[in-house]
C-alpha cells in the first residue's frame, strides 16, 4: 500500500491509501469523494494530469506524494453558426444555429464517447468543432466524416465558412500540418514540414515555417503561387479576422466553494 495526499487549492487536505495496481481515474474519484469535489482533475507537482486506467505504480507516484484536485472550468468556443462548449466533465456539447428554431443541440452524434473525453480545449468552427484532448490527440467533427489525431500541439480554426478550403488545422508535435475536412495537395505536403504557428487567413489558413516562409493551405491554384514571392521571411502573422473568435472560460459559482 502506499499512502497519497491529495488538496485542493484552498488548503483542505486528505490522505488516501491505496494500492499500488489501483488506477488513476479510481484514485481521483476516491479524492473528489472525501472532498466533495465533483468532476476534478487530479495533477502531480509538475502540474501533469493524472488520469486513466494507467496504474499508481506505472505513474512512478512515490509513497507521500502530494497531489492538487482541481475542478475544470466549463469552457465555451463560438463561431457564426456554433457553439462548443466543454463541461466540467471533459465532454463536448454542440449547438448549432437554426434560422426556425434558434440554437439547437446537436449532442455528438453518432461519434464515440470514449474519443469526446477528457477535453481540455475545443474551438467552433463553420464546418464543425476541434476538441483537444488531454492526451495530445484532436478530434475533428461536424458535417463530414469524423477523424482523430494524435501528437497535435496547437489547433486552429477558420473564423468564416469557406466552400472550397478547410475548416481546422492543427501543428502535430513533428512540426507538421493536419488540416480537416480538406486536405493540402502533394506539393504543400513536402512544404508544411518544420512549422512555427498557423494563422486563419482571408482564404484558408498561412502556415509559417521556422525558416520564415510561409505556405498557403486551401488557397486557389493562382492566389497561392503569389504568396511565396511577396511573403518572406515571416516571423508572426496576425489575421483582423481573428478579433471576430470568441473564446470564454466560465467559472462556476460552485467550483470556488470547492477549491
């Protein structure tokens, strides 16, 4: 057995023993039950969530260790015609605007729940929702098919419905582009590789390479082929369409008590 200390950020403190085979997710739950915590997030010292049916032992928690239960904000990401919002259980909700009916929820459809879990960040998009995971994955969904992918560091979305370009793109951890639904050609392929940031842009999306040069994504043939020449050497890149997302993180009432 070992012996683990768990406290919220107010101070309230309790010891739990537990076995070493016991999971994380067994672990928060025990916690948030003798602290009256519901729907927390358990983080070792270093700030890293514990979570899963990964075991005490093979998380290295040593004997003594001193854990924060904290609860999640209820986080919401809004777009002309949708709103995500992440509960404090780490699912998604979606509402999409109707013109007969006002705001209308569309839950999470037919996709799995087990891959809307554990949600740390979402953003709203025209095209659907990108809903970051705790794990390093994102998960793309709306009217086309659903998708998953993993290592992804930083997520972007466009701000205005594009017929022909995609909706998100995301920078994976190696430094390359995933974008969703549409997808670049064989030629931007070979170019988004070592990427620094992306920015929506007034046709898609201005990939920016460490080397400061910048790559079109879901940009006409012709407007594409212009960019190289007149976009060199790029540090940063700012969109004014960007001041039109609205992102609120919401505290509930209730969370202040808690912690």
């Amino acid at each position: 057995m070992v012996t683990v200390h768990v406290s919220l950020l107010s101070g309230r403190e309790v010891s739990l023993e537990a076995d070493p085979e016991e999971s994380l997710t067994v672990l928060r739950e025990r916690a948030e039950k003798r602290l009256s915590v519901k729907e927390g997030r358990l983080l070792d010292s270093s700030g890293m969530v514990l979570e899963g049916s990964q075991s005490i032992k093979k998380s290295k928690l040593e004997n003594g260790a001193t854990l924060t239960l904290v609860r999640r904000p209820v986080k919401v990401s809004m777009s002309l015609n949708r709103i995500a919002v992440i509960r404090c259980d780490g699912s998604v909700v979606t509402l999409l605007s109707s013109l007969r009916h006002g705001w209308v929820n569309v839950g999470d459809g037919s996709f799995a729940t087990d891959q809307l879990s554990d949600v740390v960040e979402v953003h709203a998009g025209c095209k659907g929702y990108a809903a970051l995971k705790g794990d390093g994955s994102v998960v793309f969904r709306g009217a086309h098919p659903p998708v998953c992918y993993e290592n992804i560091r930083m997520v972007q979305t466009t701000t205005t419905d594009y017929d022909s370009g995609p909706g998100f793109a995301a920078i994976v951890k190696d430094g390359s582009v995933v974008t969703w639904p549409i997808q670049p050609d064989e030629t931007q392929q070979e170019e988004l590789r070592n990427i620094s940031q992306v920015q929506d842009s007034a046709q898609g999306f201005l990939a920016i390479r460490r080397d400061g040069r910048v790559v079109p994504i879901g940009w006409d043939v012709e407007d594409r082929a212009a960019v190289p020449g007149h976009l060199q050497n790029v540090s940063t890149y700012r969109s004014p369409a960007l001041d039109n997302l609205r992102e609120w993180h919401l505290l509930p009432s209730s969370a202040m008590e808690a912690s």
